[in-house]
C-alpha cells in the first residue's frame, strides 16, 4: 500500500515492518486543506491511497485521522466498535453467561412491558437484544483519567489497536510541532513494538529521523521522498 498527495509525483510506501511514516507539507494552505478533508471526511480528497494492485482505496476504512490526541479521540468510534466486538465474542462464545444475560434482561423486559401496559395505550419492544446493545446502552468506553500527558493518550491508543488487532494505519497532524523528537522517537518505537503503522502529517519540515520514511512538499511545491 502506498499514499500520495493529487498533483505530486513521489509516492510513500507504507510497506516496512520497521519503519514509521511522514507527511511534511511547508506550504500552509496546502496542509490546512488536507488536514480539512480528512478530518470532516470528506468525500474527493488530496490526499490518496493505493493498495497493491494500483486501485484507489475508500481512505477512511484504512486510516484512522487523530488531530487531537489530548481529547477524548481514544474512544473514536472506529477502536470502541473493535472493542465492543471482541467483549461481544467472548460473551456469545460463553453459554453460561449469555443464558445469565438473556435471563436478566428478560426480567428487565417484562418489568419495563408491565409498566407501560398500565397506561392505556398498546406498546411492543423488542424480543432479541444483542451484547453491542447492552455496551451502547451502558456507554461502555475507556478511562483515560490516569493518562496524563499526549504522550502517554498516544501510546494508549497503540496499545488498544494492539489489542484489538487492528490493520487501520494510525495518523497524526502536527505532533512535531508540540512534541519533542525524543517524545515521537518513543511514539514511533511503541507503534514499531506493537506492528502498528504510524502516519505523521506536518505543516513544516524536519530533519528526518532513524524511524521515518518521508515525504517533504516545500514551499515551492517539490516534492522527494527522504
């Protein structure tokens, strides 16, 4: 798989295990557009990706777009749908505690339905809940109050696509520009460590690093692959 930006030549490969990736894009308004596009998810993008057989891929099913790690993005719908899938799989696989859950919830039902029958009006609910419901229904999300820094939210976020076994590549704007290098030189071994691939998007441009395979656009629109 490769990314590109429309209109420039060099493509980055995104297919070394031990390597991670990085946009440095000087001109500002260029930046400022792709940083737009791909976080309101919009529909034509600058910004393309393309897989091993040159077809252009739908971007958003391959990445996931972080531009505020500090927030509450580590519960992104993408990772907790991830998430609610593996806790749903091990319930439905546990016979025991699916027979408790259906008990209960029946319970819960018929309390509910004997309620509303004593108004005068004729109501239905639904018969099957699935696991996802309950999780829904109780908010189920991460605690992020212990991760203190961006740092330590960032390197959450690996370890819960770790976890979960998640293909999405992982993307960032405009961390170098808040971090230190020894601090994304810590990112990009953690996301190394767990086989998750980083994507960094800069609005300037930076002596590359031991970790980084990238792609400088400067200010006059060259683009090369360092």
């Amino acid at each position: 798989m490769k990314i590109k930006i429309k209109g420039f030549e060099n493509e980055l490969e995104l297919n070394a295990d031990d390597k991670c990736y990085s946009i440095q894009i000087e001109n500002k308004k260029l930046y400022q557009s792709i940083l737009s596009e791909c976080i309101n998810e919009d529909d034509e993008k600058q910004l393309i990706l393309i897989d091993n057989k040159e077809n252009c891929c739908e971007i958003e099913k391959h990445i996931l777009f972080i531009s505020d790690p500090y927030n509450e993005e580590v519960n992104n719908k993408k990772i907790l749908t991830k998430i609610y899938e593996m806790i749903s799989k091990s319930i439905n696989e546990n016979i025991e505690l699916t027979t408790k859950i259906d008990t209960n919830l029946y319970k819960i039902r018929e309390i509910i339905i004997n309620e509303a029958n004593e108004l005068p009006i004729e109501f239905e609910a639904l018969d099957d809940i699935i696991t996802t419901d309950i999780l829904n229904l109780f908010k189920l999300k991460i605690d992020t109050k212990s991760y203190i820094t961006i740092v330590d939210r960032i390197n959450l976020m690996i370890e819960i696509m770790s976890i979960t076994k998640s293909d999405l590549i992982l993307c960032f704007f405009n961390l170098k520009s808040i971090l230190e290098k020894e601090q994304i030189l810590e990112i990009e071994k953690y996301a190394l460590y767990h086989d998750i691939k980083l994507l960094l998007i800069e609005p300037n441009l930076y002596d590359n690093i031991e970790n980084e395979i990238t792609l400088q656009i400067n200010k006059n629109f060259e683009d090369e692959i360092i």
